[in-house]
C-alpha cells in the first residue's frame, strides 16, 4: 500500500524508524514480533523493540501478547494523514 505524499504529522519524538515499522505492520496486516520487523525495515531488534514501546505509549501499535504487536485504527490514521501533530505529542 503505497503511502508517498501523504501528509502526516511531524513529532519531536518520532524517527523514520517509526514511519517504516508502522507501514510494515499496516501493509502487512499481520501481527508481528521485533525481530520480523526488524529484518524487514533493516534496523536492529533492540532498536524497534524501542521504537515499539513509544508507539504503543502513543497508542499507535497494540502488544496484542508478550513479543507481538499489531497497528491500531489510530497508527493507521497517522499513515494516512488523519491525525494532527497536536494528537501525538
């Protein structure tokens, strides 16, 4: 699912690490471990292990069990541009 020009919104503490695991997890549409995620967005495990908790913090991603995780409705609206900066800090 091809996302280019999409306006999203841009956070202090997001990373592009962030946009590539919530698109991997979108386009996927599975539930997926850190070490999947990692080997398909070429960051390490540790790092999007890291990455995973803010975005859960943020409620973009679920920890549907211990190690896997899946995008909510709301990571899902920021892929598409439906979410302000205001929403996400």
């Amino acid at each position: 699912m091809a996302r280019a020009g999409m306006a999203r919104p841009r956070v202090s503490w997001m990373t592009q690490a962030d946009d590539r695991i919530l698109e991997t997890l979108a386009d996927s549409d599975l539930v997926l471990s850190p070490r999947v995620l990692a080997v398909n967005t070429d960051y390490s495990r540790h790092y999007v292990s890291a990455r995973l908790g803010e975005l859960r913090d943020a409620e973009l991603v679920d920890r549907v069990d211990d190690g896997l995780y899946r995008i909510t409705d709301r990571g899902c609206a920021y892929l598409e541009g439906e979410l302000d900066s205001d929403d996400l800090e």
